[in-house]
C-alpha cells in the first residue's frame, strides 16, 4: 500500500510519498508560496536529482493537482498512476478534546477541526484546505487525520487543568492540550523497542527539541504530562517563543510598552525565547558559535534551554514514580551533542550517565549511555511522516 503524507501550511505544503510494503520513502517535496507569485514545487525522487518546477498555484487544490504530476511523470516520477496512492494521511495540527486519536476524515470530522480554528488560528485553516484539496483532486480515495494534540489526550485532569476558574474550561476548553505528538509517539515506541520491552512496562521522558520545543513523560504507552499547553507557547525556553513565564508580566509589559493584544502575541511568540534572550539568533548553531566568541547573552540562552529542560526531565521522573529511559529527537535533540551533555549533567543522581564518544555520534538511533547507568539515554530520529503513514495504513487497509 502507498501512502501520500500530507502536511499544508497557509501558503506551503510539504508531502512524501511511502510504500508501506517496504516502509521506503518514494518521494517527497515541498510545494511553495501558493497563491502568491512565484511559487514553485521542489520534488525530489528516491535515489534521485531534486526537480523544480516553476508553476502557478493559485490555490492548494492546483498544487495537489502538480505533486500528482510529478509523482506520475515519466522522467521524474516513482509510480505509474493516482490509483496507486491507496490513502492520505494529514497532520492536522489541533483536535482539541474531539479526538484523542487518528480518525477517517468525515464532513463531521472536518467540522470539528474548524470548530479547533481558534485554537490553533494559524494552523487548522491550512490543514483543512490541503484536506479539501486532496478531496478534490483525488475524489474516493480515503482520508486520514492525524493530530499533533491526540497523544496527550491521556494526561489525567491534575495534569491539564489549569488553576482558573473552572467555568473557562467549560465554556471555553482551556486547558493543556500539548503539541508535537506524532514525535513524541513515533520516538516512544522506538525507545521501547532499543530497550527491548513492551512499551506498557517502561516509564520515557521524550525530549523534542527544536525551534519549537516540548518534554512529554511516557508511562506505559500513554501521556501523563507534557510541557506545551493550551498552545505551543507554553513550557520550555524554545528559538522564538517564551516558554513558562509569570501571566503578570502580559500585562505589565502591555501597560508599559502600551502593547495591544496582537503586539504582545507577536513578542512573545517570535521575539522572545533563546532569541530575544540572546539578540543574536534563534539558531542553536549560531547560539553555540557565539557563545565560543564569549557572547554572554548567548551563554545564558543556552544554559536557560538546558536548565529548563532538566527541571521538566526530573518533575517528569517524580510525577511517573521512576524513569527507564530519557529520549533526545528533533533538529537540535538529535544533533547538539553539546546541549545533551548539558542537559543530563548533574541527573546522576536519577542514574543517568552518558558516554560523551557515543554521544558524538549523530543521524542514527542509539543508547549513548555509559556503562553502569540504569537510566538510559537514547538518541532517536523523529519520523513524523512514517507515524503518520502507519496511522493512515491502521485506519485504511
């Protein structure tokens, strides 16, 4: 069975194309700046040279229409015709308290999602338009939705429950919902599986860190904590978002800077994090350079990133009763070995211990933990497309 993973922005949509037979990945691309001047496919065949095609796209069903294209193509192409996509799977990034799992997409369910729209305003429109399009230009083939917000659907009411008054999540569904899912999912079970145990006997603290980043606690296979909220502001320190910062501090900043409403969204959003603490980059890489050069604000960035996460890591192993393993994935976990070391340093107490030559090592899944550690620390690339796909494959075939 193949499947076409779909992932649509407001002006972009990235998609892979997976033969779930061999679990390869056929192909994938990125369909950019549609409905705007200028927008092009960049399409890239397994074992292949990437193709760009200059093309109009005026709306998302024009650029579903080009990927089809592209896949079918004779010269650039991996499979013969439509009919061989047997399902489509969509990362919908917001499913509020409707779905705590990947679902057949119905008029009923797309209803839902919009009624998700104001929880995720710069999400959900796009995931639904790319839903629509795909309706459109391949009519019967099944739909999938996958949802950033399912996994942690498990957390108990002590977790997502915020200390307002209650009559808010009643009217108005505020509560923790957390993001990044699908990871946190994918790398989980990959953590059970390198431990080699059933993921139902084993406690996981994962660690997606990237620009945008998020700490779940694992315990048997299901969610009972993670640090985004009712948005992906929420938590850690992440590239441009504050993470956990007193409430009061919106107001006072609102009253002095005499902000408005979207104006303090949008420093707290994109002018804030290890961006704003730093004034240098949101880029760990960048960080990580200046700091070499002696850039104090940089230094700090990068220690408050560190030490927000280790706070999450040990409240996690608290509030699970012990922790197996501790799980690094995404851009920044799977590749700054230096921010890993950072990280565990000082959890020796919990019986994490890393061995910094296995620690090195990037692009593979590994147990970098030293010997005599009885919490192991595994470094596991994400694969959201693939978890999507297998969702999509559960739910179709």
């Amino acid at each position: 069975m193949k499947i076409l993973v779909i992932n649509a922005g407001s002006s972009s949509l990235k998609y892979q194309l997976i033969d779930m037979d061999t679990k390869a990945v056929l192909a994938k691309g990125l369909c950019e700046r549609i409905t705007l001047e200028g927008s092009k496919l960049n399409h890239t065949p397994a074992g292949g040279e990437k193709v760009v095609i200059e093309s109009p796209m005026p709306s998302h069903a024009e650029a579903i229409k080009l990927v089809i294209d592209a896949l079918v193509d004779k010269n650039h192409g991996v499979i013969e015709s439509m009919s061989e996509i047997g399902a489509v799977g969509h990362r919908v990034v917001h499913g509020g308290e409707s779905f705590s799992e990947s679902v057949v997409i119905t008029d009923e369910v797309k209803k839902a999602i919009e009624g998700c729209i104001e929880l995720a305003p710069l999400h959900n429109p796009a995931n639904l338009i790319g839903i629509e399009a795909c309706e459109k230009v391949m009519p019967g083939v099944p739909q999938v939705g996958v949802f950033d917000t399912a996994f942690h659907q498990t957390m108990p009411e002590e977790a997502y429950l915020y200390g307002i008054p209650y009559e808010y999540y009643e009217k108005y569904k505020i509560r923790r919902y957390g993001f990044h899912g699908t990871s946190h999912n994918y790398v989980s079970g990959k953590a059970a599986e390198l431990l080699g145990k059933d993921i139902k006997d084993v406690n996981i603290i994962t660690c997606h860190l990237g620009n945008g980043s998020s700490v779940a606690a694992v315990k048997g296979g299901k969610v009972i904590d993670t640090t985004m909220g009712l948005t992906p502001l929420a938590g850690i320190l992440m590239g441009t978002r504050s993470g956990d910062i007193d409430p009061a501090i919106v107001t006072f900043l609102m009253e002095k800077e005499n902000l408005g409403i979207n104006e303090i969204n949008a420093v707290l959003n994109k002018k804030s994090g290890v961006l704003g603490v730093s004034g240098v980059s949101s880029d760990f890489r960048d960080l990580s350079q200046a700091a070499e050069e002696g850039n104090k604000r940089a230094d700090a960035a990068l220690k408050m990133f560190s030490y927000g996460i280790k706070k999450y890591i040990g409240s996690y192993a608290a509030a699970m009763g012990g922790v197996d393993a501790i799980v690094f994935t995404a851009g920044v976990g799977e590749n700054d070995c230096a921010t890993r070391a950072d990280i565990v340093d000082g959890l020796e107490f919990l019986g994490v211990k890393i061995d910094a030559d296995k620690n090195s090592l990037r692009g593979q899944a590994i147990d970098v933990s030293a010997e005599g550690a009885t919490v192991r620390t595994l470094v596991i690339p994400t694969d959201e497309e693939m978890m999507i796909a297998i969702e999509t494959e559960r739910l179709t075939k």
